[in-house]
C-alpha cells in the first residue's frame, strides 16, 4: 500500500493524466434521440453532437464527506445535468456525418423495462 503522502503527490498527475485522454465517440444507433448522430459519455458529462450542434450535459457532483469516500458509489442523482448547447450558425443541419476510425471495444446498453434485452451500439 503506498503511504498516504505519495498518494497525496500522485492524485494531481492522476487527474492531469485522466484530463489528457482523447474522447472516443460512439455512432448513435438508436440509444438516443434520432437527431443525435454521434455521442460521449464520461464521468459527469455526456456529449451529443448532431449535424449543426454539441450538446454538452454536465452532471452536478454530489457533495461528498470523508466517510463517502470508503462507500460504493451510490445511485446517480435524479437531479437533472446542467446543459451548454452549441449551435454552428449556418452550419447544414442536414449534413452527413460519418466516423472516421473505428476503435476498439463495444458500447452496450439495456433498453426498456426488460433487462433480458440487449442493445449494442455500432462501437466495437
């Protein structure tokens, strides 16, 4: 176990490190609304982008103790995200967008009520 003072040291590389990491889209085959064409997500953020504009929803943190820290996550709050929408003035709205580089790894997600049934995303 490392001593509590090198941890202290590490977290901030941790978190600049974690800053760097490129975002990896995913194509929206029906996850989300249909404008929708490409979609991130992250921790605290989900990213939409449609033909003429990116829609970044920012989830509020919860406010946390030092006791929290040693629990499991609990159930995201039901309060809704903040929301920046960007809008590409004059931009085709009807413009075909398409991804350029596949990457590695499947997107899955359960859909409805019925947890017996499976969507998966294009991403592989």
């Amino acid at each position: 176990m490392m001593p509590a003072g090198k941890l202290l040291l590490a977290q901030p590389q941790v978190v600049n490190a974690y800053g760097q990491l490129p975002l990896s889209f995913e194509a929206n085959q029906g996850q989300t609304d249909q404008r929708v064409k490409f979609l991130s997500h992250g921790s605290g953020y989900s990213l939409f982008l449609t033909g003429d504009e990116a829609v970044l929803a920012l989830k509020k943190p919860r406010a946390s103790t030092a006791r929290d820290r040693h629990r499991k996550p609990a159930v995201p709050s039901a309060e809704p995200p903040a929301v920046v929408r960007m809008k590409l003035v004059g931009a085709n709205a009807a413009a075909k967008v398409t991804g350029l580089a596949e990457l590695p790894g499947k997107s899955n997600y359960f859909i409805g009520n019925d947890p017996g049934l499976l969507h998966l995303s294009g991403r592989k």
